[in-house]
C-alpha cells in the first residue's frame, strides 16, 4: 500500500468476507487490492454509463405506457 493510501472500515456479510479472504490468498492480493480493484471498475462502469446518457439526450423519450403499446403493436407482447 502507498503512503498516500486511506484507510476506512467496510463491514462485509460473512460469506462475501470468507470469498474475498480466499481469493486474497489463492491470487496472491490482499483483500483491500481486491477492493480497490472492484471499486474501482464499477466506478469505471459507471463513467461508461454517463457518457452514454449524455450521448443519447437528445434521443425521444417513450413514457412506459407508449412502450407497453408500441410492443403490442408489433406482436412482441
């Protein structure tokens, strides 16, 4: 860990806890380099996503009625 590294307490249920320690040892990582890692690619995920809702502000928006019957029109339900 770096020195300009955070620490903070994150509370796991028992079995996500038990999985991590396992995959810590068999990958040869510790626990909180698993954590960072999966933080970090869903917070990449995430960026993902809001680059694609600004790319499609534009597009028509449909309210869930309009697309319940536009599906029926087309045999799809």
């Amino acid at each position: 860990m770096s020195e300009l590294s955070k620490r903070s307490t994150v509370y796991f249920e028992s079995e996500i806890h038990q999985a991590l320690r396992i995959k810590a040892a068999t990958s040869h990582q510790s626990v909180s380099e698993l954590v960072n890692e999966a933080v970090r690619v869903a917070l990449s995920e995430d960026l993902e996503d809001l680059k694609a809702f600004s790319q499609r502000v534009n597009e028509p928006t449909f309210s869930y009625e309009e697309l319940l019957e536009d599906l029926k029109s087309h045999g799809k339900i």
